[in-house]
C-alpha cells in the first residue's frame, strides 16, 4: 500500500476531509454564558482558514455537572445559534468541524458549576476542595444518553463530527481507571465492567447518529499513574471498541486531568502560572505543592508513538496520532506507519497558519517550545503567551 500524503484528501466514516490533519481540542476558554462567543468563532475560523481538515471545538460537556468550569459549553438547545454561526464560519474556509462531547466526572468544578461532581466512587477534589459524589446507576444511565442528545445537537449545530472524551480520566476514563474505580456492582471490578461506561456512551452515540457524522472517541492509551489504567488494559477496550463499530477513528491520547496533567503534555510545568489562577488559600497551596502535582516530563517529538504503535499493530481501526507533532517529517512518519491521522494543539496555538506554511514549504520548523505556558490561559482566553 503506498503511504497517503497528509495534505491529499481523506474519507473519515461519511466524511471527506481536505487534509489528514486535525486541530486537538484545546479549552478555549470562550464560552461565556457556556454559550459559544464571537471570540470562540473567529479562534476556529482562524484554524480552518490556516490550514487544518478539521478544527475541534473543546469540551462540551453533555450535562451541565460535567463542566470543567461553569462558563464551559454544555449542549443544550440554547447553545445551537451561537455553534451554529462556529461551524458556518469554518465551513466557509474550506474546513470540518467537530464537537468534543463528554462529561468531565471527578475533573468537574463542582464549586463552579454549583452541582457536586460525579464520579465511580466516592472522592475529595482538592483543585475545587469539594467531596466528589459517588455515580449512582440512574446518573450513568442518564449521561450515557446525555452523549447521545450532545450528538444529535451537534448535528442540528451543523458539525461533521463528534468526538467523544474517553480520557484524561473525565467520566468514562475514571470508570476505567482500577485506582478511581472502586465499586462492586457492574460498572466496577473486571475490565469488562469498568468498560461500560465508556463503550455505552459509544454505542448510545452511533445508535442516535447513525452514519450521519463521523464518530471519534479521544481515547486513554494509560493515564501516567501508578495502579491506573494502562497498556494491557486499553489494548483490550480498543478492540472491544472496535468490535462494537461505534467509532469511525480512535484519537490516541494520554494522562490524568486529576492525577497527573503534565503527563500528557510533556515539557516544561508552568507551575507559577498555574498557581496565579487561583485564590488564596488554594494558590499558596499549588505554589507548595505544584512542583509534585504538576511534574515536568521531558518533551521529544512524537512522544505518544512508541504507545500508538502497539495500538496500530493490534487494530484495523483508523487511528489518529497525537502529542507532540510540530513538522512535516513527523506528520510523513505516522503516514508511513499506518496512522490515518494527525492531531496538533500547541503547535497551532503558537501559529494558527503553521499548517500553510508547512505545506508551502515542508521544513517550516514550528515555533512552539512546550514551555506549557498556554495552559493556564484557558481560564481567560486560550493563547500562546510568545504568539
Ligand atoms: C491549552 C490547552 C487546552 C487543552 N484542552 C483540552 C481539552 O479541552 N480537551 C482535550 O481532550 N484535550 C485538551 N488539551 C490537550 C490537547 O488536545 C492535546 O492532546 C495535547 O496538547 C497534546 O498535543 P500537542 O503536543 O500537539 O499539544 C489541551 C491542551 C492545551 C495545550
């Protein structure tokens, strides 16, 4: 099989995109009234007119204690003018558009959002210092159709496609996780168990849509903490899932929102920055004991391959690489193994046009230095602090 050009076109289930590559989901921290704002508008327009196939729009939450924070998306009928001016403006670059659709579990800001978080079991946030409510059956089964309703919203919005959240341990992710989950009844104890939430939600979302967008699920290789989910584990749920024929690609990503951010993201912790973006007494505390929480881990391009490619061996599933891809060789690399797909997020944050250039002349270097400094703008505007 020859190995695809990432700038030729690409079909994604009932989707052609323009290019194989994608915009990674990045809180924008736009959404004020968690309704979609001219700001959130014009950050997409100006992606999709840089040059990605499709943009994501970050974190929608599919009920409103999934929220990460209270001014975050949640869909509902409300919401549809304003996503549908978002998905009018990059459609009219040339680009698709998706919906990350999820529910944030034990990562909610229950202070925030004023209703208690929900999680597999009973827990202590220390980020929002509120008990964690423990998930009872009627809420899973209440936010599995929750993913289905944020799915036929998204259609009515005019996306091209969903992506559901299995990770960073947000709702799904932390059934999965041995340590998170604890329960004895059949969403806890054998992986099969622990899988159903986040398989139910896949499937729930298929059965609404059908084939009318394209489904992908951003999904945990392992969440970087010790007794959590890992490799063995999430090989096995990735053929389940698979199996299932729920999603049209797999987004393969890394971490723990809760346990351990700087997992996924690799670099420099911006532990200083963090800090700033709480109140006393909570800033004093990260300032103490941010260095432990937000740990730095060395950053080299690619850093989620080595992981993805035992997924690639193990799956017939289109696949979408993520973490740490800034430059052509890269994006020509992941062709060549099999990956369908790339996701970017820092890179394009640094330089929304980065993909233009690159493809105009393909030793363009990104700029980015993964000094992470853009993650705590997402509590005012998400940008790249150098840009
Ligand atoms: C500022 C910022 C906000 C992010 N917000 C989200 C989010 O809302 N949902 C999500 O799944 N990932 C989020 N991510 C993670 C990215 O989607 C991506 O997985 C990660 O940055 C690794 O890709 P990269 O090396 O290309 O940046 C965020 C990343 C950054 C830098």
């Amino acid at each position: 099989m020859t190995t695809p050009d990432v700038f030729g076109e690409a079909r994604l289930g009932p989707l052609t995109l323009r290019n194989r590559i994608i915009k990674a989901a990045t809180f924008e921290g736009m959404s004020k009234g968690a309704l979609a704002t001219d700001d959130l508008v014009e950050f997409h327009r100006r992606h999709a007119a840089g040059g990605v196939g499709m943009t994501t729009v970050a974190y929608c939450a599919v009920a409103p204690e999934g929220r990460t924070e209270r001014n975050q998306i949640w869909m509902r009928p409300e919401a549809l003018p304003s996503l549908r001016r978002l998905t009018d403006a990059v459609h009219a670059e040339g680009a698709a558009v998706s919906a990350q659709i999820g529910h944030a579990g034990p990562v909610a800001n229950s202070k925030s959002n004023r209703v208690p978080a929900l999680a597999p079991s009973a827990s202590f946030n220390p980020q929002s210092m509120r008990a964690i409510r423990k998930a009872s059956a009627a809420d899973i089964e209440r936010i599995t159709q929750a993913h289905a309703d944020a799915a036929l919203l998204a259609i009515e919005a005019g996306f091209d496609a969903v992506e559901i959240h299995l990770g960073h341990n947000y709702f799904a992710s932390s059934f999965l996780s041995p340590k998170l989950n604890k329960r004895t009844d059949e969403y806890g104890g054998s992986l099969e168990n622990r899988a159903k939430v986040a398989l139910g939600a896949v499937r729930a979302v298929r059965d609404a849509v059908g084939d009318r967008i394209a489904i992908l699920a951003k999904f945990n290789m392992d969440d970087g903490v010790p007794g959590g989910f890992w490799l063995d584990e999430s090989l096995q749920v990735a053929q389940w899932l698979e199996r299932d024929g729920g999603v049209d690609a797999l987004e393969l990503t890394a971490g723990s929102s809760l346990l351990n951010p700087m997992y996924l993201f690799r670099g420099d912790a911006p532990v200083r920055e963090f800090a700033a973006t709480f109140p006393q007494p909570q800033r004093l505390g990260v300032q103490l004991i941010g260095k432990k929480f937000i740990r730095a881990y060395p950053y080299q391009e690619a850093y989620l391959l080595e992981s993805a490619r035992q997924f690639r061996a193990a799956l017939d599933l289109p696949l979408v690489l993520l973490g740490g891809i800034s430059q052509r060789t890269t994006m020509d690399q992941a062709m060549a193994e099999g990956f369908e797909f790339v996701a970017m997020a820092r890179a394009l944050l640094r330089e929304p046009d980065l993909l233009n250039r690159i493809q105009a002349e393909p030793t363009t270097r990104s700029l980015c230095i993964h000094c992470n400094k853009c993650m705590p703008t997402i509590f005012s505007g998400t940008h790249c602090v150098l840009a």
